[in-house]
C-alpha cells in the first residue's frame, strides 16, 4: 500500500508537550495548494505505553473535543510514563460545520475504516489513523456522543469478540473509564468502524455514547474527563488508582436493539431514557402530519431492555433509528 498523503508536523518519538497539525493537501477553489489541518498534541515522558485519545470523530459529539481541548491545555510531561497522543477533533472540517459528516466529500469518517490512501479526504485520515497512530498505540479511547440526532445514557463500550482474553482486557478498559453504564454493544456495521481498525491490530479499543443533542452538560462532560483520566491510569501512564464508581453492566444484544421506524411524522416517546420496558409496551407513537382524525402508529417493545437511548428531534422519518435497548448482562 501507497505511503500516506498526511504528513504530522509533530515528531512522536520526541520527549516534552508537542502541539501541532496533522496536515492533509487540499486542492479547492479557495486554496489551489491548500490543507485540511488536523489539530493533534503529543506528550511525551520516556518509554512506556501509548494512548491514542480521539473527539470529534463525528463532529457534532461534544464531550470528547471539549474534554480532550481541556487535556491539551492542562497535560505535562512530568505527569506521564509513555506517551499519550491526543486528538480532539478528529473529523475536523465536520467539527467546524457542526456536521456529522465532513461538508468537504461527505465523509462519514468512523465508517471509511480502515481507510484507503488513495481515496477521498476522509478515507485518507482513517487510513492514517489506522496505519500510523494505531500502529504505535497500545490503547486507544474514542469519545462518541449521540450528535444532534441521538440522546443516549452515558456509557462505555466494548464488544464481543471470539478471543477471549482480548475481550476482557478490552471490557476491563471500558470498565475502568468508570461510566454510569458499560456495555458490551452489537453494532450495525462494525467492519467499517474506527473499532475494527484498532481491534483488528489487537490493541485495545474503548468507544463511549455521553448523551448528544448537539452539546453538552456539566455533567457529561465531567464523566468524559474523569473517565479519560481513568483510562490513562488503566494503562499505567498517568500514576494513580482508578477512580472506580459504580457502572450498570448492560448489553446491546442484537440489531432488534436498534428500533427503526417505518413512518414519518412526529414522535412522541410514552417511556423516557433510563426507563425500564416491558416486552409488548408501547414505548412510542408516530402521528402522521398530513391529516387530523389518524390514530398514531404505535411502537412496541421486542423484549424487557432499558432504554439507552432516543432520537432527540421530534421530527422522524422512515428509516430512522428512533430508540435503542439494552438488557443486563
Ligand atoms: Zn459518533
């Protein structure tokens, strides 16, 4: 495979504080030799572990950058074995659109893994990230949130996988990052997943969901800090005992999890996030827009779950995911 287009200006093998760009050329109409400039920091303290911490992988998911922009500002060398890289917005021209996706190519970025160097801008980053800093990583904490579409209860996440002992080192990290919920997750399309790019080369991966709407609370971004704290003493660079508290263990167990709506019209939930259902409950209705005197479609549970999560605009189309259910594991 071809060498990557993206070129760091920071140099990772250096000791001390680094704030610097991942730099991607960008020929366009406003910048003939232009780039896509990807803020990245590294700190580094001698030899020891890596951590890869990312935000802003989606870009309208705020506790990872706003939490991650704080790191970059307070971490020091002296307070580190190893070294952590961090990178706050990873999809950068869709953090300054407030965008999911990138407005340049319409790169949905954590589903172009693992990236082709030869493709759009988008693919280009995954395969960076893939083949450069997952590479000299040993774990790596991806902080998601539900973006202007999804409300979900915060929590961090694994997955089930055929080794074993890679599972529990890889739940043991999810676990440390000290959540309120810590959840095994069945994914809908988990080849293309940043997740699979870093689990594929063995290295432990912890993703997390710290609610959405399109911004953040004093609360959620407190468990982002707390637990990228966490996960950096897990992995032995930061000194200190993790901060445990307690985390519902909880499971996404298949793709009925993900409730998909057949209608269009508004939503009304009859059951809040972090309420338990009942197999057969009705947990919401849809009520069609064009016409008055039409009963709503109604919404059913599949089975007794918790849920996790919720469409946070009122406005739904079909095709949407609406709701997600977790059950105890
Ligand atoms: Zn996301």
């Amino acid at each position: 495979m071809s060498e990557s287009p993206i070129t760091a200006s920071v140099d990772f093998d250096r000791d001390g504080l680094q704030h610097g760009f991942l730099k991607l050329p960008h020929s366009h109409d406003g910048s003939a030799w232009g780039h896509v400039m990807t803020p990245i920091t590294v700190v580094r303290n001698g030899e020891g572990p890596t951590v890869l911490l990312t935000g802003g992988n989606h870009g309208d998911e705020y506790e990872g950058i706003t939490a991650l922009l704080k790191l970059a500002n307070r971490l020091q060398p002296e307070q580190i074995t190893g070294r952590v890289i961090i990178v706050p917005m990873l999809n950068h021209p869709a953090v300054l659109n407030g965008s999911r996706t990138s407005p340049l190519d319409g790169g949905n970025l954590n589903r172009c893994f693992p990236g082709n160097p030869a493709g759009t801008l988008t693919e280009k980053l995954a395969d960076y990230l893939t083949r450069y800093l997952v590479s000299i990583s040993d774990v790596v904490l991806d902080i998601h949130s539900g973006g202007k579409t999804l409300d979900l209860l915060p929590f961090a996440a694994t997955h089930r996988m055929d080794d074993k002992d890679f599972e529990a080192r890889c739940l043991a990290g999810a676990a440390a990052f000290g959540a309120p919920y810590t959840l095994f997750m069945a994914e809908l399309e988990g080849d293309v997943l940043f997740d699979s790019a870093v689990e594929g080369q063995g290295k432990v991966f912890i993703s997390t969901e710290l609610r959405g709407g399109g911004t953040t609370t004093p609360e959620t971004v407190a468990i982002a800090e707390r637990g990228i704290d966490n996960v950096l003493r897990h992995a032995g660079v930061l000194a200190g005992e993790v901060e445990t508290l307690p985390s519902r263990a909880l499971e996404i167990p298949d793709g009925d999890a993900y409730r998909v709506s057949e209608h269009a019209g508004i939503l009304e939930f009859t059951v809040a996030l972090g309420d338990w259902v009942k197999e057969g409950e009705v947990i919401a209705r849809i009520y069609d827009l064009h016409r008055t005197g039409e009963p709503p479609k109604e919404y059913r549970a599949p089975y007794d779950a918790l849920l996790i999560g919720r469409r946070h605009p009122a406005l739904v189309n079909v095709g949407d995911t609406f709701a997600v259910l977790a059950v105890p594991r």
